[in-house]
C-alpha cells in the first residue's frame, strides 16, 4: 500500500495539465523528497518519476506486474508519472534508463491517462507546455530523448493532445520531429495550419504546406479559410504561401478590404475606402488587431482616420491595450498610453486589466519584451494613483 508521503510527492511532482500546474508544486515536491529520501526504495512510482533506476530495477525484479500496474494518487503507470514528473535530476538519476527499464519489462509505450476526456499520453507529458505555458508546465528534462525512445517503441506520432501541447511554442522541434516519424492525419496538419496562420508562424506554415496540409482549409474556430485569416490578420508573407499553394482567392467585403488597406498601411487607400464604405465595417476590431500585430501605423489610421475610439473593445471584449500589453508591444502600448488608453476596463471573461493581462503574459510566457511593457504599464499605473492621492 503506498503511503500518505508517497503519494503527496507524486501528486506535487507531476503535471497536472490544468490550471493547477504551477512552480510551487514543484518546489513542495522537491521539499517532501529532501525530507524522505527514501521514498524511492519504497515505492516503485516515485522511483520512475525521479529516474532512479537502481530502485526501479529492484522494484520491478521483485513485482514482474509494477511495470504496467496502475496506482498512486493519479491511479497511472509508472510510465506516465516518469514523463509527468518535474523533479531536479540528479546525477545518480536518469529518467531515460528508467523508461528504457520500463518498456523491456512490459511497460505500453502508447499508455495514456484520461483528462477531461481527452487521451493524455506518456509523450503528452514529456513535452508538456500546453496553454499553461513553458514556466508553469515544462518540458521533461529529458523530453526529446524520452519522445523519440516512445516512438522507437510505437507510440502514435499523431498524437492529438501532445500537437495541440506544442503549437504554442514557436520552435519547430518537436512539429520536425512527429513530421518525420509519420504523422500525416489529414485533420491535425490543418489543425496546425490554422494555428500558426493566426500566430503568424511563416516558417510553421511553409513546414506544414510541404507535408501535406491543405492550403484551402477553415480554422476549426472561426470558420474561415486560412487565407481569409492571413489577409485579415496583416500576415502578407503567409497569404503568400497559402496563394502559392493554390488557395483560392476569398471575397472580401468592403468592410474587410478597409481593413486590408490599413493593415498594410496605405493611408491613400484607407481615406478612399473609408469614404465610401460605410456597412460591414469594424474598425474598433482592426484597431484590435492591429495592437495586437504591433503595427504602429495602422493603429494610428485606426485612430486619426477610420476615428475608432481609443477604448474601443472587439467581440471578446478585449481593447487595442490589452491585447498589445499580452503581446509585449511597447511602441504600441505607449501610443496608446499617450492617447489617454483607460487602464482600468477590465475584460469580460478573466476580468483583467491591461496591466494584468501583461504581468500574465510575463510570467507564463516569458519575454524581455513582455518583461519591459509590464513594467511600462506599472509605471503608468503609480502614475495615476500617485496622481489621485
């Protein structure tokens, strides 16, 4: 039976991929094992998790079953507690050998645990990051060695959670790595074109395009084709592509077309279209878009010739601040700033300020950019209470 101390370890020690997954966990796991060294000699799940190899074999030779056997608080495999876990290594410990150990002696490479239905397998942990972000849930420190060995033992490189994970990141690594140990399903590269098309990711696109993602797809979320998106999104290298794959040419509305002309910062363009376009327009969202982008000159047309108000919210409720505080935009942030920008609207749905919006950016998404307009904006911020008192 696994004890309290064992099973408080494990619990800390591994990701949980939710909202729960923070640094401190770790660092309480890192606490209970300094207290109870031990713990590995007594128990074969947090002998995987922290890479002892010489206590896993010792486990495994007396229990032929502790291979696959699920328990601990998770009710895993010592599997998925070896590439869940974030533990310090040390150099008696080496979490590979013990995977190695784990799948001679029977362990499933393609072992999974379900979470809020969906299928979170070994490789899922071991890469990681996910919407929590690199800081709060990082990769294994072993994770692309471990994800190659679970593939060299048959574990699925169209892995749908483990896709999803790491088209966060802008490295290529691990989209290089499945690419070229077969994954070809159809719905995840389209998947991932979407993705990188509204990130703005030119070298993902050019990747996804050469393995057979279709240039004429619709993002999942918004419906549109992926061209669509580019254009909309002022992403002309990506359009580019797409248009040099074959995407078909979308029909814009007039509305839309006004948006293109500022995005690419025709001034000439924006006054013409803007005389005579007077439906299907949305400036307050090419404002948006444009701060979000970090296209300082189309976020002065925004302003000084469309007339959008400074403030003005898009259909998630999100102003030209927040966004451009989440994504480290600095000239636009003091733009805006200068242009009397509130820094106390609040959004609908995290009920965060711009200033929150930047400190979580920061911390999750770590950046010097991100760092300087947080920063920027706390400045800004004692400025104005400073002011009021």
């Amino acid at each position: 039976m696994q004890s309290t101390t064992a099973a408080q370890f494990l619990d800390l020690a591994c990701l949980t991929h939710s909202r729960n997954d923070a640094v401190g966990r770790r660092e309480q796991a890192e606490a209970i094992l300094a207290a109870s060294p031990w713990l590995a000699r007594d128990d074969a799940y947090v002998a995987a998790a922290v890479g002892d190899v010489r206590a896993l074999r010792e486990h495994l030779d007396c229990d032929a079953d502790a291979a696959r056997r699920r328990g601990g608080p998770r009710g895993w495999d010592a599997l998925l507690y070896l590439c869940n876990a974030r533990i310090t290594p040390r150099a008696s410990w080496d979490s590979l050998a013990c995977a190695r150990l784990l799948l001679d002696r029977g362990a499933d490479s393609r072992t999974h645990a379900l979470i809020d239905q969906m299928p979170y397998t070994a490789i899922t942990g071991a890469i990681g990051v996910g919407e929590a972000g690199p800081v709060a849930a990082p990769p294994h420190p072993q994770a692309r060695a471990l994800v190659e060995l679970l593939l060299n033992a048959g574990a699925d490189p169209n892995d749908e959670q483990a896709i999803y994970n790491m088209h966060f990141l802008r490295d290529e690594g691990w989209l290089e790595l499945l690419l070229a140990r077969g994954l070809r399903r159809q719905a995840h590269l389209d998947y991932l074109l979407g993705a990188a098309v509204k990130q703005g990711f030119a070298g993902r696109v050019a990747l996804l395009l050469a393995h057979g993602a279709s240039s004429n797809g619709c993002d999942p979320y918004n419906k549109r084709t992926h061209l669509e998106n580019a254009m909309l999104l002022g992403h002309d290298l990506i359009a580019k592509m797409l248009v040099d794959h074959e995407a078909a040419a979308p029909s814009l509305s007039a509305g839309e077309e006004l948006r293109l002309a500022c995005l690419r910062g025709d001034e000439e363009q924006v006054r013409r279209l803007a005389i005579a376009t007077l439906e299907e327009r949305d400036d307050e969202a090419t404002l948006v878009v444009a701060a979000q982008q970090g296209n300082l000159r189309a976020v002065r047309l925004c302003l000084d010739v469309l007339g959008a108000p400074v403030d003005a919210i898009d259909a998630k409720g999100l102003t030209a601040l927040h966004v451009a505080a989440g994504n480290g935009r600095r000239l636009v942030v003091d733009e805006l700033l200068s242009r009397g920008a509130s820094l106390t609207i609040r959004d609908p749905v995290h009920r965060g300020t711009p200033l929150d919006h930047a400190r979580w950016a920061a911390r999750t998404w770590p950046s010097p950019e991100r760092a300087d307009v947080a920063r920027a904006l706390e400045a800004a911020s004692a400025a104005i209470s400073g002011s009021d008192s």
